[in-house]
C-alpha cells in the first residue's frame, strides 16, 4: 500500500520495529532516558533550547494546550487562516471564550504580510496570534518569516505567537528561537515517521511568563506541570509508551540525516509531483510561489468526482490519497509526501493518477 495521506504517514521500518517492544512503565528509570533522549532530538528539529514538552494527544489536543496555557476569556485574538486548520485554530480559541478576529485569506493562497502587519497595528490590545505553519487543507506553506520580521519591530505591544507546525516541523525550516515563536506545536504521525497519539509543543520563556497570568481552566493540558514532571524524565499522566519508542526510532534516523538534507529532500519530492502532475495536465490547487514541501492539493478537472478518483486510486491501485476538506470535498485531491516517502512513491502517484484519468 501506498499511504499518501497527511496523517497519519507511513512508519518508518525502525519504528514499526519498535513498536513491537513490550511497554516499560513510565515512572522507572528508562523512561527517563527516553524521554530525556526524545526532547533533545525534538529540539534539534524546533531549532531552539526552550522547553519542547511531549503530551499524549493528537495534533489539536497540542492546539488546545497551547491555547488554554495563555488564554484568559475574553482575551481579544488574531487569527490567520486560509483553509481549515487556521479556522481549526482560531475555533479552538473561540470555543475558550476568546474574542477573535479572523484575518483571513483566499484558500490556496499564501499569507499577505502586509495585511497581518495592518492588523497586528491596528490591533495592539492583541494577546494572541494564531497562525498556521503549513495549511495541509489547501497545499500552502505560508511566509512565517516575514511574520516573523513585523513582530521584531512592533517589539513591546507584540501579542505572544502560536504557529500550528503539525504539518511541516521536521520536514520544513521553522527556526522557532531565530523566529521568536512562543508557542510551536507538532504531532508524532504527519513529518515524524511515528505513530499517531504524541504532540509536541515547543515553549518559549515569554510563553512561560505569560502562563502564570492565564485564566483559563486547565488540567490534563496544564503544561507548567507537563515541564515540572519533564524535568525528572517523567510525564503526569500515563503516556503513549509505544508510540514513544516509535518515536525514538525514527528521531534516530532523522538526526543521522539531519535537518538540511531533509528539508532539500522534501522540497525535492514536491517538485518531482507538481512537475509530473503539471505533465499529466492538471492543475494545482496552491499558489505555485507558496506551495508546500509536504502536501499538494491538486484540482480535479470539471466533471469528475475528487471522491470517485480517491477510491478508484486505492482499489485499483493501491494509493491512498485524500481528498478536499470543507468546500473542497469533491474538487480537490491531497497527496503527501512527509515523512517517509521516496521518488517511487511518487512515480507510482502519478502513474495510478495517469491511469484513474485515462478511463
Ligand atoms: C493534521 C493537522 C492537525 C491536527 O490534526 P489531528 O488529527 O488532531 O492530529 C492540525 N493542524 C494541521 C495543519 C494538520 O495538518
């Protein structure tokens, strides 16, 4: 089977190794050592020295966490979106009773700098800024350093920052400490090669700072506990033991590789679909300038159902894509290439497409 979904992606074979490991209990001292092995490697691929706690979730309970860490009811909140994860996003702070403007964009375009910098300007009651790394609905990966350089200069009326990395930490360049992130969150089965059930959640210091002053309730989400108990190789609630050993796994072939050839090696992969797509005569949902190293969305041309192609691909065969999300349902196809994923994983794509297309 050819899993090309954005999540959960394909394992890697030391990982599904790993996962036949019986489980070690996690107050005992080689859970320590993994945890503590874990969160060095997971701060390699953040690119910062900060805190990068480990919670037993799945990407938005990560989300979730990060907001409810720092949010007070009440608290007015930018968010940006253009697809269905930044309206997940702000959504989630909405559902904590923030007031939240949407500041938002054509899907399958990139962010406009210039109208977030007016709106961070125009807004500097702000607390939080929401925005979203990689947008897996539409194929996007927006320009977050260029957020990054406007939040320099507003410098003291700066809201804290939460960027939604789900989809591109540990394939995509998110340099969190350079950037000045405050709150980077990531989960284990999108880039990482592992198992769904662990979502990260990078931590800066005015992150932490802000936290004590936070209202919102907070119990198996408290993050200040998560990095009490972190700091003796220990989570406070039962973890995902299996998918950490998983986890460790491919963490493990992940720093031999290291960040920059990974990163030259996604955005590679995304070159060879777009040009085999683009040979086979379909259109790409995303604006070419922003389109993502780890998912394409691809326009399914008039008349034909996204839903009848996605099921035509896995029974005939045996590629498993996606298809739109929200209005794009029937209109779009979603193919991944994160995480594990080689040139003829994508030949055979584009092949099965080629053929799904003739008949
Ligand atoms: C997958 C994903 C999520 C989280 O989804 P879960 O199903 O909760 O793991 C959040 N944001 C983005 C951008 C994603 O791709």
């Amino acid at each position: 089977m050819n899993l090309r979904i954005p999540g959960p992606t394909p394992l890697s074979p030391q990982a599904r190794e790993a996962l036949g490991q019986d489980v070690i209990g996690h107050r005992e001292p080689e859970f320590e050592a993994l945890l503590h092995g874990v969160t060095q490697d997971l701060r390699y691929f953040f690119q910062t020295t900060s805190d990068v706690l480990v919670v037993t979730a799945s990407g938005t309970g990560g989300l979730e966490a990060a907001v409810v860490n720092v949010l007070s009811p009440g608290d007015k909140v930018l968010a940006i979106s253009a697809g269905v994860f930044g309206e997940r996003f702000a959504a989630i702070a909405g559902a904590h009773g923030a007031s939240v403007l949407q500041v938002s964009f054509p899907w399958g375009q990139g962010l406009d700098v210039r109208v977030v910098e007016q709106a961070l300007r125009g807004n500097p009651d702000a607390r939080l800024l929401l925005t979203t790394h990689n947008e897996t609905s539409t194929g996007v990966l927006h320009d977050l350093g260029a957020v990054a350089e406007v939040l320099v200069d507003l410098d003291a009326t700066r809201p804290l920052w939460l960027v939604d990395a789900v989809s591109s930490l540990g394939a995509v360049e998110l340099p969190m400490h350079e950037w000045g992130c405050d709150l980077v969150i990531s989960a284990s089965q999108k880039a990482w090669m592992a198992p769904p059930g662990l979502a990260f959640v990078g931590v800066s210091a005015r992150a932490w700072d802000a936290m004590s002053q936070a209202r919102c309730p907070r119990f198996y989400w408290d993050l200040s506990a998560a990095r009490e108990y972190a700091s003796r190789g220990q989570t406070p609630f039962t973890p995902a033991v299996s998918a950490l050993f998983a986890l460790q796994a491919s963490l493990c072939l992940m720093r031999q590789e290291g960040l920059p050839a990974i990163v030259a090696r996604h955005r590679a992969l995304a070159e060879r679909l777009r040009n085999g797509l683009r040979t086979l005569g379909l259109a790409l949902f995303a604006d070419e300038q922003h389109a993502s190293p780890t998912v394409t969305a691809v326009c399914v041309p008039e008349g034909i159902s996204a839903i009848e192609v996605k099921s035509k691909l896995a029974r005939d065969h045996n590629v498993i894509v996606a298809t739109g999300q929200g209005p794009l349902k029937d209109h779009v196809l979603r193919i991944a290439h994160m995480g594990r994923c080689s040139r003829s994983d994508i030949d055979h794509v584009l092949r099965a497409l080629d053929s799904a297309f003739r008949a």
